[in-house]
C-alpha cells in the first residue's frame, strides 16, 4: 500500500454506547432498532515530542493554523501537570505491578485525538497500524467475518460473512451481535478491542455467545481462528446471461479482482450487470475511483473540500464506459466508498439501486504514518456526488426500496433482494 497517498474510506462510527437492558430470563435483552456502524480508540491527552508527520503543511495552511488557534497544547504548564501527575500516580498508586508505562503514553496520544470529538480519527499504536496494513491487504488471521459496533446497544455486531471461512462453517450470520467475546461483554467496547479478542493465532479458538434477532436465548458458539484470505470480489453469470459481481469492501487487492471479474462479464457477453455493494463498509478512496473509471462515462466522479474550501476532483475518461444495463444492490451497511460508486452511478442515471437506504457517510479520512511506526487517521474533508450532494448522515435511497428476507435467506437459501435485481435488470434489458 502506499502509505503517502492512502485515504481511508471506512470505519464507520457510533454512537455513544448504550448498555444491553437485562430481562428476567435467560439474560436477554431489549435492542430495539439494529443499525450497524464500526468505531475509534481511547482516552486522556498529550503529545508526541519529537516525531513529524510525513508530509508538511504548506505555508498557507501553516498561517490558517497560526491565527486560528489560541495556543499550543504543548506548553510549560502542560508539561508540568504532566509531570505532577505521573509524580502522584508514582508515589500513591497502590499497585506499582499494574502500572504499565507504555499503555499510559499510548492512551495519553489517543486522548489528544478523542478529544477533537471525531470518532472516525484515530491514533495508531505500531501493533494496530501494522494490523490495519494487514487486513487492507486482504490478508489476516482470524474467523473471516466483517465487525462493526451497533449503533442502538455498543455491542459489536457481525456485518458480514466471508465464504469458506470458520466464521461461515460455525453458522455465524450477518446482523448477528457479539454480547460476549471468550466471556467478556462488547458493550461499550472500541471496535479495535473486539477485533483484537476475535483475532488470534491460527489453530486457536474463540468463544462467542450471540444474540440472534427472533431467538429465545443467546447462542453460544466455538470458531476456530485460521489464515483468511479474504476475496473482495465475487463474480458469477447468472441464468438468463446476467453478469454478477459482488465487492464485499475496496481494500489494494480489490481493483484487480475486480478487472478480472469485468474481463470475464465482458468475454460472456452478458446481457446487464448486478453490481451487489450491500454491507460494504468503504475502503480506500483511490480504489474506489480506479473501479469507477471501468464503468462511468466521461466526466466528475466525486470531489472533496477541506477546511481551507480547497476541492480535489476525481474523474473518468469514459473509454471503458459500462455499455449494459445495471442494477447496483445496497442497503443500510453500505457506505462511504461503496456510497461513492452507488451515488455516482445515481447521478449519472447509469444503472437502478434496489434494496435500502444506504448508511450515510460523507466524509474522508487520511491515514498518517508517523516516523516512530506508530499513525493518525484524521477527518480532512467532505466528498460531494458528482451532482454535489453531501449525503452524510443521509444515505443513499435506492430507486426500487426492498427489504432483506432474513429467514428466507438462511431458512431457504433465497435472496429476495438479489431476485428483485434480476427482474428489474431483466425489465431493462426487454
């Protein structure tokens, strides 16, 4: 991945936690509605002394941060306090063996960032970085499940399943929500947490007891933890001469795959395309626009502005515009990248959504890598659809509303929005 030009375009964050209401039976609990979204990191503030970022500010913008802030964090009076702190903490603390320095520096970084009051920016220790360069690179060790923290409890939440993996064999579902992890609650838990109890070395096991919508009690269920290889694009032609490909997130891997996936629709000569982006939670923002360029016509895919109103445009030549009809799936974990391709396929009248109002993110990160192996991710701008809609906290209405059949599809093995899609591509097609 190259670390000096990666946006980030996922992650998705939540609300404030709320505690599951206990019942008198069985331990279940009250949700209400089920709105999946992802999370941030920790607590208290400082500084890194000594460490620059990688790229520095133009002198514009270095004036812009001068006469727009009363005055540095770093100061005399704050070293002092810090000083005085960690002087009490010394001498009064009851436990020296509890105190564990390197945690404390780390959580004193992350609170400078939690304290912007963005939950999409995040401070880096060197082992999460390392992980999320991992896992953009579509390789990881774990179940082969997507994570997100539910909005209306803070619990963590699966979002999706990848196939062939442990998490799939377990019989673990889309929607299913994690209220223990090895007999630990995810309530009020950062996405970053739970993600570093279900994974693991390969070979071991992790223990989850589940909460189901329409069971009685929590399941509770063993995964084995394995080498996943997670393929970000899935592709098919179905009856009727239908290309299928389904993006599952857009990480480095994902634009290969996905010129694959259109090499063989095109050798097909199908007929029209489905474009299945439900549950993708974003990804890289460069991806996203390389994947745009093989079926957009000519002209803006999305733009950004930041705080100084500086706008960056992406754009397609229209040489490989799609030349089929195209039916785009979404629904409510749709988001951010995957908002992107779906709003600019909108606007251009390219092809018809079906399914639900996507999740509403409209807004960029950039990661940060700082000199010492640890990073940032910070909020820089706002991206805009090419017709200049900001859909943040919005979302995307589809053009044919239908809703996911839960025991349908696990039941019977039906997709009901994917038969939806089908009939509505083959209406274009005649």
């Amino acid at each position: 991945m190259d670390q000096n030009n990666y946006y980030y375009m996922n992650n998705i964050p939540p609300q404030q936690p709320l505690p599951p209401q206990q019942s008198g039976k069985g331990g279940n609990f009250l949700l209400g509605m089920l709105v999946g979204v992802a999370a941030t990191l920790l607590v208290t503030g400082f500084v890194f002394v000594g460490v620059k970022f990688y790229e520095a500010v133009d002198e514009r913008k270095a004036d812009a941060k001068r006469t727009s802030t009363a005055g540095s964090i770093v100061s005399e009076e704050t070293e002092k306090k810090l000083s005085a702190i960690e002087d009490v903490i010394e001498e009064y603390y009851y436990q020296d063996a509890d105190i564990d320095v390197e945690a404390m520096t780390d959580g004193m970084y992350a609170g400078m960032v939690e304290a912007l009051g963005d939950p999409y920016s995040v401070y880096y220790t060197e082992e999460e970085w390392q992980d999320l360069m991992q896992d953009t690179e579509g390789i990881y060790y774990g179940i082969g499940a997507y994570l997100m923290i539910d909005q209306a409890t803070g619990l963590g939440k699966i979002s999706g399943v990848i196939e062939n993996t442990p998490a799939q064999e377990a019989g673990l579902r889309e929607n299913d929500l994690l209220y223990l992890v090895d007999g630990e609650t995810t309530a009020g838990m950062e996405l970053s947490e739970i993600v570093s109890r279900v994974k693991g070395e390969e070979g071991t096991t992790v223990h989850f007891t589940i909460y189901r919508e329409g069971e009685t009690d929590y399941l509770e269920v063993d995964v084995e933890r394995r080498k996943i290889e997670a393929p970000t694009v899935k592709y098919e032609i179905l009856k009727n001469n239908i290309g299928y490909i389904q993006i599952t997130e857009f990480d480095d891997v994902t634009t290969d795959q996905f010129t694959e996936a259109m090499a063989v629709v095109k050798g097909s000569h199908a007929k029209g395309l489905i474009l299945d982006l439900r549950s993708n939670p974003g990804g890289s923002l460069n991806v996203v626009v390389d994947i745009a360029r093989q079926i957009l016509p000519k002209g803006l895919i999305v733009y950004t502005e930041d705080k100084y109103g500086e706008r960056e445009e992406y754009n397609c030549d229209g040489r490989r515009q799609l030349d089929i009809p195209l039916v785009v799936l979404v629904n409510g974990n749709s988001a951010s990248a995957s908002e992107i391709l779906a709003g600019a396929i909108k606007d251009y009248q390219m092809g018809t959504l079906v399914g639900t109002t996507t999740f509403g993110k409209g807004i960029v990160q950039r990661v940060l890598p700082l000199t010492d192996g640890t990073a940032l991710k910070l909020t820089i701008s706002a991206y805009y659809t090419p017709n200049g809609n900001n859909i943040h906290g919005v979302g995307i209405e589809p053009d044919v509303v239908c809703e996911f059949d839960g025991d349908a599809y696990y039941d019977e093995g039906v997709d009901n929005q994917l038969e939806k899609a089908v009939e509505v591509l083959l209406e274009r097609i005649g």
